[in-house]
C-alpha cells in the first residue's frame, strides 16, 4: 500500500479483507448514515414490534402460554435496547432516534402495521415473522460493522427461540379441533404475503442494497433472502397441514427453489409510506408510552447525578 492510497480505499480494503470495523476508526460519512438509518430502524421494529404480539399476553389461554408471550416481549425490548446502543456508538443520541420515529422520519418492518385478531397470529408471527426476521439476521451476525455484529449473535439465538415457539403454537392448533386448525389456517392466509414483503423491495427497485453489500453491511439481496425464506416456509406448512395463499407457489426442478406470485408492491408502499391497517395506532401507543415514562427517565437521571456528585465528593 503507497503513500498516495486514499482513506476511503484503505476502508474499503479493511472490508474486503473481513476486518471489522469499529467506532473509532475513520468510516466514509455515508458507511455511517446507511448503519445509523438501518440500525435505528432495526430497533424501532423491535420495539414497535413488542405491541402486536403485547395485546394478547392478557387474553393467552394458559399460564404457559402468558409466560412463553412475556418472555418474547421482553426480548424483543432487550433487542431493541441492545440495537438503540449499536446505533449509538455511531455518533446519534437515544433522544433523536426516538424522536425520528415519533415523528414519522424513521420507518420500522412494515409487517407491525398489521392487526392481530385471533390467539392463532401469535403462532403465525412466531413462525412466519421470526423465520423472515432470522434470515435476514443471520447475515447480520458477519456485518462489518462490529457494535451491530456483535449485537445480532445474542438477537438471532433468541429469534430461534421465538421461531420455534411460534411453530409449536400453530403445530397445536392444527392438532385440535376443526376450529383450531380454521383458526391457524385463517392466520396464515393473513399474515403470509405480509411476511413475504418483509424482505423489502426487490434488487431492481433497492435503493441501497448494492452499495450496502459493498460495504458488507449486507451480505445478500432482498430478493435471495425471499427466496430462501419461501423455499424454507413451504415444507414447514406441509407438515402442519396448512396451505399458503398463493396458488402460483409450485417447485421449479430446473431452478432448485420454488416459484412464488406476485407480491402486491403497491400495499408494501402504502403500508411503508404510514397507510397501513396500524401505523397511526401503533406510533401513537409508542408516543404515549415515551409521555407516560417520562418521569422514571428523569428519575433515573436525577439518582445517576446525585450517585455522581456522592462518588466527586468521596473522591476530594
């Protein structure tokens, strides 16, 4: 490497050689806008994430199943907490991320805008949603920034957890009562085309994957992560005996994946650009809880500050 290489090539060859790349270190100012918008998003998803699958922890029909819901909740707080810090590090404070999202600047998954109407959707965002959200994670665990990296391993051994407990739900309800099973089916027929758009825009109208898996912030397309996750989910239905809504869903022998409809890119956006079924619900619940949980920010703030005044003193 001469005296005249520059320090965006530097960067990039410290990418293409795996290394991770740290705080400190000097980054191109869009390496960091893309990391913060994606981050910030990741955790916004998180968080907003919680208020579907929340709304029934009252209404779950055993002990078990109340425990096994709050347990999820709770992690997908403690993601979304663990992803506010990844972001943090990158120079944006906790204040303007969630002011971001409180204002509609920031977007989340377009697939919590959508309403949880039996017990059953429980089983369907478990298996569908975190099987979407795990392979898209998975990759994430290798991205070249090391606060997210490093972050997304503990996440996607807890989304394996959550994946499988949503399986076992569904796996009951398909075993019960012809209801039961009516129930499940009905969930899946809501939630599946939902899941599927999860992966975002396909690689012809991305926007930033390409340059984002220059960078290896990314390590596939949008559209590679679909495919992966219809050709997951298609077996797993067979299994429960369920069938997915999508009568040009069909195995393709020369291609080794199979072939899927077409998705309905103009909901994705409707729902993406705040004109789903939930956004204005679900931003207002999260506006409303940052109003209401205000006082034990400051609280917390004010003991933080007195704990350091004792410890200056203790120290003169």
């Amino acid at each position: 490497m001469t005296d005249s290489t520059t320090l965006p090539e530097i960067f990039q060859g410290r990418i293409d050689s795996e290394e991770k790349i740290e705080p400190r270190d000097w980054m191109p100012d869009a390496y960091r806008k893309t990391l913060i918008r994606q981050i910030s998003q990741h955790a916004h998803s998180e968080i907003v994430g919680q208020l579907p699958e929340g709304n029934w922890i009252t209404r779950a029909p055993s002990l078990r199943r109340k425990a096994i819901l709050l347990a999820k909740v709770q992690d997908e707080a403690g993601h979304g907490l663990y992803l506010y810090s990844a972001a943090e590090t990158l120079g944006i404070s906790r204040e303007q991320m969630l002011e971001q999202l409180h204002s509609g600047k920031a977007k989340y998954s377009s697939i919590f805008n959508y309403p949880t109407l039996t017990w059953a959707d429980i089983g369907a965002i478990g298996w569908l949603v975190d099987s979407a959200a795990i392979i898209n994670q998975i990759p994430l665990c290798r991205c070249s920034y090391g606060p997210y990296a490093r972050a997304m391993v503990r996440i996607c051994k807890e989304e394996s957890f959550h994946q499988r407990q949503g399986y076992e739900l569904l796996m009951t309800l398909c075993q019960g009562s012809e209801e039961q099973k009516a129930m499940a089916q009905d969930a899946i027929n809501r939630w599946w085309w939902p899941s599927v758009m999860m992966f975002g825009p396909g690689d012809a109208n991305s926007t930033h994957s390409a340059q984002s898996m220059q960078w290896k912030i990314k390590r596939n397309s949008n559209d590679e992560l679909r495919q992966k996750f219809v050709d997951q989910a298609v077996p797993q239905a067979e299994y429960l005996g369920l069938t997915l809504p999508d009568p040009d869903l069909k195995w393709n022998e020369a291609r080794g994946h199979y072939d899927f409809g077409e998705i309905d890119w103009d909901e994705f956006y409707q729902v993406v650009g705040g004109n789903g079924p939930c956004n204005h619900e679900r931003i207002s619940a999260r506006i409303k809880a940052h109003e209401d949980g205000a006082w034990v920010r400051e609280a917390a703030l004010a003991y933080a500050d007195k704990q350091r005044q004792r410890a200056r003193k203790a120290a003169a």
